[in-house]
C-alpha cells in the first residue's frame, strides 16, 4: 500500500513539474524574450499558442509587466478585452515570481467557467530591459487524470487530500471526485491525523468509502497535498485467509493419514 501511495503521489508530482517546467521554458525561451514588448494581439496570440500546445493543463494564462499590470489574458472559458485587465501586484504569486522564485499556491481555486478547481502557478519573465511574470491557473483535471491511473486491488482507490482544510482534491473514481470533490474528508481517520500533524498515522481504520481498509499516505513534497490509497481488508486480507483455509485443510488431511499410518501400524 505504501509503494502505491508513493508512486501515486509521484505522478501527481510529475503533473505538477510538467506543468512549471512548461511555463518556465516559454518565460525564458527567444520567443518570451520580446513578448513584454510585443503588442496586446501577439501577446494574447502568443499565450493562446502555448494554451493550446498543452491540451487541458491550463485554464488560464495571464502575462504580467514588472508593475503587476495584466498586459494579456486568455482563458479556456471566456474571453477578455483590454477593459478586462487590472492588475495583481499585490498577489503572492506576483510578489514570488518577480523575484526569480517559480511560485505554486497551496490553495485550489475554481476558475470562472470551469466545474474543476485550479491551481494558480507563476514563473518569471526575462525581457530584454525589464522582468515579468507568466501566470497561470493549472488545471487539477489533469492531476485527477494522473491519480485515475492508479491501481489499487480490485476495490481500492487512491484520493488526494488537503493537509490544512481536509478537503478532498481529486479521487481515482471519476463518479467519486464529481461527488466529493472539494468537500472535507475530517471524518476519515487518516485524514485527521494528516491535518493534526501526526506522523505515526494508523494503517487499518474506516476509510473513506465507510469499510475498514488498510491505508497508506505519501506527502507531495512541496505542497500542502497527501495522496492517500485505501484498499478494503476483506479485498487486502483474502490472499492470507485462503493460505489459512489451505493449512487448516493441510493440517486435517495430514491428521488423517497419521492416524490411519497409526491404526495400520
């Protein structure tokens, strides 16, 4: 269980990485050298191509000079105008990248338009006279996608949980994350031990399904964000329960041939 929640939690990763590393190249490729100079038209072209390049890992994408000034935006749900732009120079995720630091919050946030959280991500910018920042909400769709690949027995699942609110970020069961997604999962005994900080968490224990299972969790290095895997005991058990029934049988046939090897002795 433990080797599943680590190579779970390892995807997810992965997702996350593939995601910076994607930004950071277009804000440090030739061509992201002169986008802060270009106009408002090949910028939103510029970060439609880069939307576009990379199926549904973004819902939005937005362009930021050194001030915080949205220089472009575009969005997989609507469509801005010049009128729509303001500026984020007070958001962390700004204040981080302009200093260098790629920057991915701890929080999911639900992008207008869309039914899945996002998760908000910045990278720096380096122009030819002056910085700035590509900004982008990462969708958590393709994070469920990955946690979907998850194999976990028969009956198992594997979900991912926010440490600090307990909320549910994505499951393994499509129909399960649709239902749960965003709701708090306090009432599951492993998740409450994640949220107190408990490093001895418990391996048998209700689940989230209401079975008892036999659980592991792996933290996402970096995040707030646990992948835990759960898989029922009557599922995880039965291996050890039919070796249990074959000795029982091995030990009463054996009995057996004693006694008759006795009686014709």
């Amino acid at each position: 269980q433990q080797k599943t929640a680590d190579e779970a939690a390892l995807l997810t990763l992965t997702y996350l990485d593939e995601a910076r590393d994607t930004l950071r190249i277009h804000g440090l490729s030739t061509s992201s050298l002169s986008l802060l100079f270009r106009s408002m038209d090949n910028q939103m072209e510029e970060l439609r191509r880069i939307m576009a390049s990379n199926a549904d890992m973004f819902h939005e994408i937005t362009l930021l000079d050194d001030r915080g000034s949205e220089l472009a935006k575009v969005s997989r749900f609507r469509e801005y105008s010049l009128d729509d732009l303001g500026s984020q120079a007070e958001t962390p995720k700004f204040k981080s990248a302009i200093e260098g630091q790629a920057y991915i919050a701890e929080q999911p946030k639900v992008s207008e338009g869309s039914s899945f959280p996002a998760v908000e991500m910045a990278v720096p910018v380096v122009g030819r006279d002056r910085p700035g920042v590509l900004a982008a909400d990462v969708s958590i769709k393709g994070m469920w996608d990955t946690v979907a690949q998850v194999e976990v027995g028969e009956t198992g699942y594997a979900y991912l949980v926010d440490r600090k609110s307990g909320h549910l970020m994505a499951h393994s069961d499509l129909a399960r994350n649709t239902e749960l997604l965003g709701q708090s999962m306090e009432s599951v005994e492993i998740v409450r031990g994640l949220m107190a900080g408990d490093t001895n968490l418990p391996n048998r224990y209700l689940g989230l399904e209401g079975t008892q299972v036999i659980g592991a969790a792996t933290p996402l290095e970096g995040t707030d964000w646990t992948m835990v895997v759960e898989l029922p005991t009557q599922e995880a058990l039965a291996g050890v329960r039919q070796m249990l029934i074959l000795l029982a049988v091995l030990v009463v046939v054996g009995a057996l041939i004693a006694a008759s090897l006795s009686l014709v002795i």
